[in-house]
C-alpha cells in the first residue's frame, strides 16, 4: 500500500517536471523580438530632424530577414535605402535618412530572431518641426 502512494507522488514530481520543461521550451521558442529602445521615439516632435534611426531589440536580429525604413505623410520612402541589421551589434537596427524638412514622418521595421527566426514587425512616428 505504502509503495503505491510513493510511486503515485514520484509519477506526480515527474509529471510536473516535464509539465514545467514544456512550458520554459515553449516560451523560448515562441519569442520574438521586441523593442528596447529608439534614438528617435515614438511621438517625438524634434527640432532638427536625424540623420540616422536606429532601433534596439532585446536579442540579435538576423541580417537578411530584418528591413527599416522611413516615410513620409505622401508614403515617399525618405530613407537612404541603407536600412540594416548593425553588424557590430546585431540588437540594432539603423537606416541612414536623406536631408528632411518639417513634416511627419513613419519608421516601418520588421524583426527577425537570428536564432528561431521568429518575426514581429511594427512602426512608430515622430515629427519635425
């Protein structure tokens, strides 16, 4: 009788275990990139407009499958069409801007995981005044 309850409460931590392994694997593997931080951020109204928007993730970003780009109120492409995966830090991705004036502008970005190739894209605006 006694042995059958320990085998019983050994199955249940076994159980759990795997139940728990699962669940951390799957958090893992259903991860995506997410934003840490911009040099321009969202919203900003800026007195002289940037160079250069970058964009921080918070793990390494493939090279091939991560694009940016910027655009205007009229859906002009106003970046230099540069935008790319920093290779000394692969968290952040940059694109290089052409002069721009007052107006509004859209910072459209698409994120790859470098390891599981999950993809989370989005975008963010700032203005020049």
């Amino acid at each position: 009788w006694r042995r059958g309850l320990a085998g019983s409460g050994r199955k249940r931590r076994d159980l759990l275990a795997v139940g728990a392994g699962i669940l951390i694997a799957g958090s893992v593997v259903s991860a995506h990139p997410k934003v840490v931080k911009s040099n321009t951020a969202a919203g900003a109204v800026l007195a002289k407009a940037p160079e250069v928007v970058q964009v921080w993730f918070h793990e390494e970003l493939d090279t091939k499958g991560s694009p940016i780009s910027v655009w205007d109120a009229k859906n002009v492409r106003v970046d230099r069409g540069d935008g790319k995966v920093n290779l000394d830090d692969r968290m952040r991705l940059e694109v290089g801007l052409r002069s721009l004036g007052k107006g509004k502008y859209t910072v459209r970005w698409k994120a790859m995981a470098d390891d599981d190739k999950g993809v989370t894209q989005g975008s963010f605006r700032f203005s020049v005044k």
